[in-house]
C-alpha cells in the first residue's frame, strides 16, 4: 500500500499490502478488532503526512457542517428568544413608568420643564439603526441583480457554483476519502478558491435578509452548510472527503433566473422550458450524488463493509431508470442507506418525471414547429399576413397572390397568428414551403413582431373574418393590430380589411397612418354595396369588374358555348405600365385607339399629374378623359390584359422601330429603349412636363384648361346650378345632396304604394331587425346618387324591409333625395306588388342576419326565399298604357315587324313584364355554394367555383368572397384599389371620408365653379346595337372596328359586351338571360342584341331638356336599366327642341299644380322644374306623342345609349 503514493486504491478492496499492515499492528488475539479497522482504512502515503493508521475522518468533515447549520440556528434562536424577553420587560417598565406619571402630576411638570436629556439618548438608538438599516440595503442591491454590479455578482456566484460542481464531477472517479496535499492538488485549491468566494456572498446575503431565520434554512444556504465548511476541514487535515459536494447542484435551479437576468429569456414558453429543465437535471444530479456516497462508502452501522464501487456516472443512470420504473437491474443499490433513499425517491422521482418530462417535449417539439424567427433572404422582400387566418382565407389569398399570371412574385409570405395551424392548414403551408413560412405568435406583442422582422417587411396584411356574427368587434380587433404595429414600427405600410365603412373612420386617429405612403383600408361593406349599386344601373357590370381584379387562369373550352365566350373574358386582368415616350403629346383617344389596335391592350385610365397653382403638381386618375388630355412623360397607364408581360409592350412601344410590325408578341425592348436607359431622365416618371397635358385649342390660355374646367361647361345649366341660395350637392360636389328629412315623412304604406305608380325605380329587400349589424346602406345609395347625374335621371329608391331596422339606418339616408321607404317584409308578394316591382329597374337582395347562422348552408336562407319569391311571381298586362311615357324598366323581348313601336335607344318596350323570372334581380350571398339554389334552370355544379356558375356570370348574384383577391392586387399595385373605388363608389374620396368621421352624414353645400367641377366624371353606359349610328356593325360587324367608330365619334371607350346567353345558336330563344365578355379580341363578331359596356363623357347639356322624352330610362330584359341623355345634338336641333320644351314644361307644370292637393308628393326634396315622375296611369298626351315623334327624327343622329351613371 506505500508504494501506491498517489492514493488511487480504491475504497473497499482487499490488497495484500492492506492485510500485512494490519497484520503487522494488530494483536491476533484481536480478532473482532480486526475485521472492524480493516474497513476504516484511507490510502495514504509517505508524500501526504496523513494519518498513518488509515483510520477515516469523514465524521470530522460532517461534523463541521453540522455544527456550522445547528450552531448558527441556536444562536439565532437564543437571540430571538432573548430579544422577546428583552422586549416584554421593556414593556411592562413602560407601562410601570406610565402608570406612576399618572399618579403624580407634579413629577410630570417637573419633567417638562427638565432639558431634553431623555430626547437625546433616544436619538442613539436610532442613529444607530440608521447605520445597520444602510449597511443592509447596501447588500441587498448587492444581490438583488437591481444594479450592473449586482447582476454581475449574481451571474458569477451561479457560474462558479457550477464550476465547482464539475471539480466534484472530476473528483468522483476518486475515492471517497483520500490523503491529499492542499499544495499539490491543484483542484483542492481551485475549489477553496470558491468557497471562500461563496463565504463572503454568503455573509452578504446574511446581512441582507429580513429574517434570518428563514434564510438560514434557504436550499442555497443549506448547500453552502454542507460545501463549504468541509474544505476548510480538508486543508487543516490534508485530506479529502467527496462528501455532499454534489448539493452544489440544485444551483442549477436558478438557471432560468439568471438568463432572464441577462435577457435571454423573454416568453412564458421559453422560461417555464428552462424552469422545467433545470429543477429535473439538478434534482436528478442530486440524487445520483447521494446514492455515489453511500454505495461507495456502505451502511456505518455494519463498519462499511457493504460498500460496491460504482461511478458518479452509473448512479445517474441508475437513477434514471429508477425515475422511469423500468429497473433493468444490471445496477442497483447494495446499501440500506441507498435502498431506503431509493423507496423515497421513486415517489417523488416517478411523479416529476411522468409530469415533467411529457410537458418538456411538448415546448420543445411547438418551439421547434412555429416558433424561432424569420430570416430574411438578402435581395428577397417578405410580407407580414396576419388577422384571420384560416384555411379558406389563406388558400384564396395565396391562389390569387401566387398566380402565375403575375410577373415574378419574388416575395415571401409571413403567416403570423396565435393559434397553430390545424393538419389541412399545415398541408397547405407545406406545399408552398418556398414562399411560405408560418410562425405561431401576436401583432399584439412586440416580442413577436421582431420573430418576424416587421420593420424590414414590404407591407403588412390584416385578413378580417367576413363571417363574424359582430362586425364590429371584428373591426375593432383588426384597428388594434394596426395600432400595434404602427407602435412598433410606424413606416411600415399596412393593407387592412375592414368590415363596416363606419369603423374606417378610426383608423384616422392613428397618427401613422398615412393613406399617401401606401396604407390602405379594403371596405368590404363598401364596396360590396358599390358593386350591388352598379348592377342597378348597368347589370352585369359587377361581375365585369370583380373578374378584372381578380387573378383567373385562362380555361380553354372548345365548344362554342356561352361559356367560351365568358371564361375568355375573365383571363384579363387589370394592370398598370409606364407608357413609351412615344406616346407623349398624343391624346389620350389616339393613344387608346393605338394600344388597342396596334398593341392588343386596353387602355383605360391614366395617372394624369395637373399643375396647380400654388406651383405644386398633383396626380390624378383620369378614366378616358377625352381628347383635352395630352399625355406626359412618364405617364402611367391602367390596362386591362391577360397577363403582366403584355402590358410591357406599352412601355417598350417605340414609334421608329415597331411602326411596321403586324404581330404585338414581337414588340421588344429595342435599340432605343436601350438608349433611354442609359439616360433615364428622358423616361422619368417624376419628371415634371409643363405642357404634357395642355390642351389644343385656340380658345385655351397658354395656362391647362381641361374640360373639368367650370368655365367651360356649355348651357345655361351651370348659371342655373350657381345659385348660391340652394344647396343641390354635398360640400365636395361629388353627390346629390338634400336637407335631411324625418323617416316619417318618406313611408309608404301599401294602399299609398299601389296608389303610386312608381316605375324605373330600383327596390332594396332587406332582412334585418332591432338586434342586426348594419349592412351600410349609405355605400348603396351614394352610387346611385352621384352628382355626374342630372336630377330627372336620378332612379328612386324603395326600400322594403323591417321599419325597425330602417331607422337604425335612416341617419346616413335622409341627405339623399328620392329616397322612400315601404315597411314590410321581402316576403310578402302583397309588399312587392305595392311597390311595382314587375316596373323596376333592378330589385336588391340584401340580409343582414346572415352571420348570426352557425349552419353555412342556412345562412342565405332569407336571400334565396325572397329571391325564388319573386321569380315564382305573375303579373297582367294591365299597365301597358305606360309603355311610351313612363321611366319604368324596359321589359325584355323586341318586336320589329310593329312599325308603330319604333325603337328608344336600341330596344322597344313591351307592354309589361308578365313573369317574374324577367324582374333584374342581384342577390347578395354569403356562402359561395348557395348559388346553386338561385336558379333552378341551370346545370351548375354544387362544387363549381363562384366565378363559374351562370347565376355570377349573368350578374344576378353576388358574394363579398370575390373582394378577397383586392388584398393582393392592392399590395401589388395600391392603385388599382383607387380605380375600384372610383369606379364603383360613385366619387368617394380621401377628403369626404375625412368628413364622414367627422358628422357620420354628409354636409350640404353651395354651387361653386370647383364643385361643379367635379361633375365633370366619364360614366358607365351601354350601348345599343340594334339601331341608331352603330347599327350597320350590330349585324355581323367586328368588335374592333365599333371600338374605333366609338372612340373617334364620341369619345367613347368599349370594353365588354353584355350578350344574350344563347346568341350564339343563331336560332331564336327564348331565354332572355345575359353573360358578360370582357375585352374581346378585334376581330369579335357583334349580333344585334348586344349591350357593349363603354365609359362615355359626362354631358352638360342633358339638363336643359330634362322634360324631353328621350331622356327618360329604357332597357331591356336582364340589361341593365339606364337613365338617358342626348349626347352631340346639334345646335340646330337643340334651338327647336327649346321652344317645344318649355311648352312642356308649363303644361306639366299647370297639371302638378291642379293635383297636388289631391295626391301626396312622395319626394318631397324634388325640385319644382325636375322632371315629372309618372305616377299615374293615363294615357299619352298629343304633347308626349310629339316628343316621342321629335326624337325619332333626331334618333339618327345620336348613338342609341343605354347609360349607367358611374363615377369614373
């Protein structure tokens, strides 16, 4: 045993030189003795002056941590007890002082009147507690991590206590208890380095604690009792003993205390995961010491005799399969110690690993799956979409934002919600895992907001839920999320949904928010009531105008079906492209007539910059302006086409080089363009062009006078309209505009309805009552009631519905004029007889219970009841005496073999529609799938998509799921959102919502030349075929060649046709049904039933013969019903029409006067040189006979058009 001088023998083995040893001093007759002291031997050697008996010392090492932990509890406890005592006398001497102050009063004077010794000896007391209150917040902030160097502190007592625990780990390969030189052994003075360390951060936390008692039973000072004192022991006897090191251990509970110190750790998730972690491993670590001491060591009651040789190691996985209960048995405990332990610790062992462990893999596997951050790719924008994400809102958005028709969508797309996502959404997000990533978290945290790099991201996106059963709560959650992320980052442009047009209104008081830099609200409310507005007076438009925004592949079919004719139509889309330099100084129909020609596109808006007068420009969206407009350089084009790269032509067009070229697909980026840039600055769309929209008159001042001017409106109505004592429009011009009126005074009941012949009027069913959302009427109303229409061509409205329900809306309805409302029920077939619905020009179907159903397929339920209702109805032939004078409908079918029934703009009207198959009917869905129910004669697929089915096709139906794909077309180009609303909303703008948010209603004004100005707006219109200056192309004529006659003639610009469904047989039939075809190619062949959609001018001399029949409204079947007007009549004809007219005109007046105490006057706001509404049956006055005959002979000289006030 002395040759072995570094004392690597292991404990417990029975060496040769061990036994001689023993035998050489031990008496043989000592047998007992014998046995007893051959186990209490340590390896020694002459190096290490230990003990050269061998004998074991480890009582001497727990000895001193047991007297250190019960000393110093007795101590605390005696000065405790002592304190109390000292306490209680004091009190009772108190109470005995002040019992003898009360029994003599005269000592009291007499002490009042002493100085103030007593005074002053009370003050050293408490300076002296001021002293030791200092000394203690000074070690508090010392440890509590409040300061720098108090975190430091922290931080390093944790790092060293772990230190130490590894010198443990590398002193478990030895035995328990050696002979060892404090001056040699190199890890004996690393770890009394600690130690001393730890004993002065303990005598810190001692002063620092408010009761010591507690603290001297803390985990951590019971660790230091038993680590610390025993190495102190181990320098004073030159040995060593593993002993209870391993407690330094449970240290590693405040792991996750410190991370969070140094913040690293900042979600709930993360630190419950370290939390979790740490108190398992360190309770584990633990354990395992304990069994390594007493397994190697033994039971010292049966003299360590025993004891096994097992490594700190194989005690870690004894443990281990203990905790998990599968006990293998290849290792197990030998001692009594261990095996008692051992029945302990499974108890509490198995509980924490069953707990513990399941809820460890369970953060970590969620943390691996939609936690982490975004690492953005360089050279590669990504956008933030968040609000509600479910499976049909993210598979719509990424069908139409990854749509292949889009150039290269070099972007990636960041889905950020709080919930994860379910199987068939995480399939979704796997199968675009190129461009799609998905992160579980808030816009509501700002923890979450940097997880995706919300600061550099391209755009944010807010999806609403379009279904929700409170709107409002819907908005009011997508307003906070943009408060959010507009307090994280206030740059960032934000593209929001929002459901109700009232809750827009909001977003105004975001300081950030700014709708110039790219920040947009989608309006679903308001523009699905726009779109409903404009297939009351163009149907079929709708429709026309959700396919061009709208990302749809092109599906060839090669049956010459309807549906060929349709899905070629929905392939376009609308784009936008910087036009050549060759284009400048050209006008704006030369231009379009050149694009459509020569390059196949169709140009309809341009992005015009006006020089105003305060030296500033300002960008305006012009739709076909006309021919006072000359473009600029640099000006941007709307375009409609089928895909991004043939848009490119109009920006590589070059006059020189493709003059010649017959075939678009070889207009390439040539030697010219490649000249330009290498001089941009000849192609900058920022560079300002003095004379780029000057117009060429010799009547003009050098300064641009366009026809928006007001000064060049012709007639006499703008004097007329200049009265600055009446207020006709609202404060922008923009709309017209009434003095609000009481509800009471515009109901109808049903004997007055049926009393009221009311005709080309347009009948709004709505379902709703005291508890429904508001569907925002208002945004219905105010296309139909936009200012580029003159008064007489304004339709009335009647509105059917829950009179409860009426007056929760009537505060946005009563400023317009022409409004009436028929209490009742959609239902009733007696309520729409009341109100003529066989006469209007469009019936609306709105509901506003529909998100109160949970059942999908029951939620249009009221819709398709009303509007199979309505179809189902009959009606007689017994007001066909309105046929000539009246503003009804026009009926569908024609008859051209009566000579008498010559045509009105293109149609001649029946006597009245009989069927109510032929009423025009929109009616508003909210599951897609339900369209299948609305007509029963077609052959449409449950299945099919929306923009497939017949009823969508021909624009009898209508969902707000097609204004999904405005979130995409918006990021990609925000003013594609601008021509949307301009076009279906009537003239809303920036400036006017500023209003709204502020009163809720619009506010009348006086006429002036910048109001009026804005009437000047280009409108929807269709045109007629059958008759009138197009006639000779409506029979077999090209598409192209009418695009052209149009545009020369009459500024007019084509861009679809609405045809009868079964044109294409040649054969006639009887089924009146319309689709829409958008764009057609030049070559198109016309039939002379088609309607072609064309924005015409606005024309200012349609309001002075407002008594002439021919500006009456007039349609045909399933066509869209149209006020007229007479457009380029010549000044001829216009001088012997006026004389005619005020003959008229004081007749009609002379019969309203002898009738209005007879009749009640239903709109009361109209003016009184308006155009009489027929609300009688009479029969055609020789007057009214000479008007229709007047306008026969100047039918010829004008195109017969079917206009449809819009605001371009």
């Amino acid at each position: 045993m002395l040759a072995e001088a570094d004392g690597t023998v292991p404990h417990g083995s029975d060496s040769s030189m061990r036994t001689s040893n023993i035998n050489n001093n031990i008496n043989p007759d000592s047998s007992i003795l014998i046995s007893r002291m051959a186990d209490v031997v340590i390896p020694y050697s002459s190096e290490v002056p230990c003990d050269n008996n061998g004998q074991r010392m480890w009582w001497a090492f727990l000895a001193s941590s047991m007297v250190t932990f019960f000393g110093g509890l007795f101590i605390i406890l005696l000065w405790r007890t002592l304190k109390y005592l000292w306490t209680v006398c004091c009190h009772c001497n108190i109470k005995h002082k002040e019992a003898q102050k009360v029994n003599n009063p005269a000592n009291n004077q007499a002490a009042d009147r002493a100085p103030k010794g007593p005074d002053e000896k009370e003050e050293a007391p408490a300076n002296e507690v001021g002293w030791m209150t200092s000394v203690k917040d000074w070690a508090g902030v010392m440890i509590s991590a409040q300061t720098l160097t108090g975190r430091v502190l922290v931080v390093l007592v944790f790092a060293l206590s772990i230190g130490a625990l590894g010198i443990y780990f590398i002193d478990s390969s030895d035995p328990i208890e050696s002979c060892q030189n404090f001056y040699k052994d190199f890890t004996l003075q690393i770890d009394m380095a600690f130690n001393v360390f730890f004993l002065l951060y303990f005598g810190l936390r001692f002063i620092a604690a408010n009761d010591k008692l507690w603290f001297w039973l803390e985990v951590n000072s019971v660790v230091d009792f038993f680590t610390v004192p025993p190495v102190f022991v181990s320098v004073y006897l030159n040995r060593s003993w593993l002993g209870l090191r391993f407690l330094r251990a449970l240290r590693l509970i405040q792991f996750s205390e410190i991370l969070q110190f140094l913040n690293i750790l900042k979600t709930s998730n993360s630190i419950k995961l370290v939390n979790l972690c740490s108190i398992f491993i360190s309770t584990w670590l633990t354990a395992a010491g304990f069994i390594h001491l007493v397994e190697n060591s033994g039971d010292p009651w049966e003299n360590f005799q025993n004891s096994q040789s097992l490594s700190y190691w194989e005690c870690v996985y004894l443990l281990m399969v203990t905790m998990s209960t599968v006990g293998y048995g290849d290792v197990y405990a030998r001692t009594t110690l261990g095996r008692l332990f051992m029945v302990f610790f499974i108890l509490g062992g198995l509980a924490m690993f069953a707990r513990y462990v399941p809820e460890i893999a369970a953060l970590i596997l969620n943390r691996k799956k939609f936690g982490g951050s975004y690492n953005s790719t360089r050279g590669r924008k990504h956008i933030v979409v968040c609000g509600h994400i479910t499976l049909e809102s993210v598979s719509n958005f990424l069908k139409d934002f990854l749509h292949k028709d889009r150039d290269d969508v070099n972007v990636e797309i960041v889905f950020l919600h709080n919930i994860s996502p379910n199987l068939e959404l995480e399939a979704l997000f796997k199968r675009h895992f190129t461009q799609v990533e998905f992160y579980q978290g808030s816009v509501l945290n700002p923890h979450d907001l940097a997880r995706v790099k919300i600061e550099s991201a391209d755009a944010c996106l807010i999806l609403a839920n379009k279904y929700c059963a409170d709107p409002d709560a819907e908005d009011a959650s997508n307003i906070m999320r943009v408060i959010s992320i507009k307090n994280y980052h206030p740059k960032i442009r934000i593209i929001t949904q929002m459901l109700q047009y009232h809750n827009k209104a909001h977003l105004l008081n975001i300081p950030s928010w700014n709708w110039k830099e790219g920040d947009d609200a989608i309006c679903l409310a308001e523009l699905k009531a726009g779109f409903i507005a404009q297939s009351c007076l163009a149907q079929g438009l709708s429709t026309m105008l959700a396919n061009l925004f709208s990302m749809r592949s092109f599906i060839e079919i090669e049956e010459d079906t309807w549906q060929k004719y349709y899905l070629e139509g929905v392939a376009n889309e609308m784009y936008t492209e910087y036009l050549s330099s060759a284009f400048v100084g050209l006008s704006f129909p030369m231009v379009c007539e050149l694009c459509y020609v020569k390059l196949k596109l169709l140009l309809i808006a341009i992005e015009f910059k006006s020089e105003q007068r305060e030296s500033r420009s300002r960008k305006r969206i012009l739709i076909n302006p006309g021919n006072h407009v000359k473009l600029q350089e640099g000006t941007l084009g709307f375009f409609i086409a089928s895909d991004a790269k043939e848009v490119k032509r109009a920006f590589f067009y070059c006059k020189a080089c493709h003059d010649d070229i017959t075939d678009p697909k070889r207009i390439k980026k040539c030697g010219c363009k490649r000249l330009e840039d290498e001089h941009p600055s000849t192609l900058s769309p920022k560079k300002k062009q003095r004379n780029g929209g000057m117009r060429n008159s010799p009547n003009c001042s050098p300064k641009m006078m366009s026809r928006h001017d007001p000064l060049l409106i012709p007639g006499n109505e703008q004097i007329e309209n200049m009265d600055m004592n009446v207020k006709r429009y609202d404060s922008t011009g923009m709309f017209h505009w009434c003095p609000s009126k009481d509800i009471e005074k515009v109901i109808l009941t049903r004997s007055e309805a049926s009393m009221t012949v009311l005709s080309g009027h347009v009948v709004v069913c709505i379902f709703g009552d005291v508890t429904s959302a508001l569907v925002g009427l208002r945004n219905l109303v105010m296309p139909l009631r936009a200012s580029n229409f003159h008064y007489h061509e304004l339709k009335p409205i009647v509105f059917v519905g829950s009179l409860d329900y009426l007056r929760r809306e009537w505060e946005t309805l009563h400023n317009f004029p022409k409004v009436s409302i028929l209490p009742g029920t959609p239902l009733s077939r007696a309520d729409l007889r009341a109100v003529n619905i066989n006469l209007c020009d469009m019936c609306v179907i709105l509901s506003a219970n529909q998100n109160n159903i949970e059942d999908a397929s029951l939620q249009d339920k009221e819709c398709i009841l009303a509007t199979l209702n309505i179809k189902s109805m009959q009606f007689d032939d017994s007001i066909g005496v309105l046929q000539a004078n009246s503003q009804g409908f026009t009926p569908p079918g024609m008859d051209r073999s009566s000579p008498d029934s010559s045509p009105v703009h293109g149609f001649v009207r029946q006597a009245s529609v009989t069927t109510g198959s032929n009423i025009p009917i929109i009616t508003e869905l909210v599951n897609d799938s339900n369209v299948q129910f609305l007509d029963q004669d077609d052959d449409d697929d449950p299945d099919t998509e929306l923009y497939l089915t017949q009823p969508f096709a021909c624009g009898t139906a209508f969902a707000v799921s097609v204004l999904d794909s405005l979130m995409s077309a918006t990021y990609f180009n925000d003013n594609i959102l601008t021509l949307i609303r301009t076009l279906v909303t009537g003239g809303a703008t920036p400036e006017l919502e500023g209003l709204l948010a502020e009163e809720n209603a619009l506010r009348g004004g006086y006429s002036t030349p910048q109001t009026l100005a804005n009437r000047d707006r280009c409108r929807v219109a269709q045109l007629a075929l059958y008759d009138g200056p197009f006639a000779d192309l409506g029979d077999g004529g090209c598409y192209g060649d009418l695009f052209c006659k149009a545009l020369k003639t009459y500024n007019m610009l084509c861009f679809g046709i609405y045809r009868l469904r079964d044109a294409h047989l040649g054969a006639p039939s009887q089924c009146t049904k319309r689709y829409v075809i958008t764009n057609p190619p030049y070559e198109f062949e016309l039939v002379p039933t088609d309607l072609i959609f064309c924005l015409m001018q606005f024309d200012h001399n349609a309001g002075q013969s407002r008594t002439s029949l021919s500006h009456s409204s007039h349609s045909s079947h399933s066509s869209s019903k149209k006020s007229s007007s007479v457009h380029s009549i010549p000044p001829s004809n216009r001088q012997n029409r006026s004389s005619k007219t005020r003959e008229s005109r004081e007749k009609q007046n002379a019969t309203r006067m002898n009738r209005m105490g007879q009749e009640k006057k239903w709109f009361t706001d109209e003016p009184e040189n308006a155009y009489p509404r027929n609300i009688q049956i009479k029969p055609m006055s020789t007057h009214m006979a000479n008007q229709v005959n007047q306008y026969k002979s100047t039918s010829s000289l004008i195109p017969p058009i079917r206009e449809v006030e819009d605001e371009c």
